[in-house]
C-alpha cells in the first residue's frame, strides 16, 4: 500500500495552468525527491499535497483516504507536514519556543504517548 498518492492533478492560478498532470507515490520507508527545473511546479506540487493550493483535477490520497479539498489544519493532525525552504524564524515567539515549534501536532502527541513539552534545552548563555 502506497503511503502518499497523487493521481494526475492539475492546479491553477487563475486562468495559468501551473501543473498539468502529476502522478507520484510515497511508500512507507521511502524517501523521494522531486526534481525539474525552475517554474516547473515542484512548489506547487508540495503545496497542493500540503492543502495550501486546491487541485481542480486528479486525487490525493494519504493512507488511502483522500485529502482534495481539506485545509492543511485538517491534514497536518493526520501525520503530513510540509516543511517549507525558508530559513525565517517566527517573530513573536521565545528562542525556547522556536525549536518546540517542531514538535509533533497535539494529535500525534497523545498516539504516541510524547509530549511537546519535551523539548530540549537550549545551552545557557555565555
Ligand atoms: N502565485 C503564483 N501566481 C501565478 N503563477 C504562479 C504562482 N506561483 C507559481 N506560479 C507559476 O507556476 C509554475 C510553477 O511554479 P513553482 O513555483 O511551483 O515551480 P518550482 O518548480 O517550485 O520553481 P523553483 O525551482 O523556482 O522553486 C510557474 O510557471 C510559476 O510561474
Ligand atoms: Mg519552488
């Protein structure tokens, strides 16, 4: 069983029809690594996975439930994260704060008994 599937889809901004036809599979334990060139829609692809952009054709299936249409707060609590290639931090938050912002998503956390709290500290200051 694939872990990740997306099936032919197809996204628009407007009227520019940015990917036309996708397919890929994820198996468990796999690693795969999405290359083109650039504009050729290796962004929009993961943003589309990721809930971000709506695809207006095909499907995405995660642990063989499809996800068109959920918002990204719906899919993240099913175990999907994007991690995206920005190196900005998050401005209002503590210097603790800021790698706990990696941690699981509260859904995950009580499945797999760990807890976000758990995060560990940073060295003291010179
Ligand atoms: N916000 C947007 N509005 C309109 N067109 C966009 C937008 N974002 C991306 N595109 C277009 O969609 C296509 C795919 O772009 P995308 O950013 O997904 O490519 P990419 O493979 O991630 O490129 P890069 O290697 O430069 O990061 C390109 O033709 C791009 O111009
Ligand atoms: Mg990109």
């Amino acid at each position: 069983m694939s872990l990740l599937k997306v099936d032919d889809i197809h996204v628009y901004y407007g009227a520019i029809h940015a990917i036309k036809g996708i397919s890929l599979e994820v198996h468990e334990d796999e690693v795969v690594t999405l290359i083109g060139a650039n504009g050729a829609g290796k962004s929009s692809t993961l943003n589309t996975i990721a809930g971000l952009l709506k695809p207006r054709q095909g499907t995405i299936a995660f642990e063989d439930k499809v996800l068109n249409g959920l918002p990204a707060s719906k899919i993240v609590p099913r175990g999907m994260a994007l991690c995206p290639e920005g190196r900005r931090i998050f401005q209002q938050m503590t210097v603790p704060g800021e790698p706990g912002n990696g941690r699981l998503h509260p859904a995950q956390e009580r499945n797999s008994g760990q807890h976000g709290r758990n995060v560990p500290a940073l060295p003291p200051a010179e």
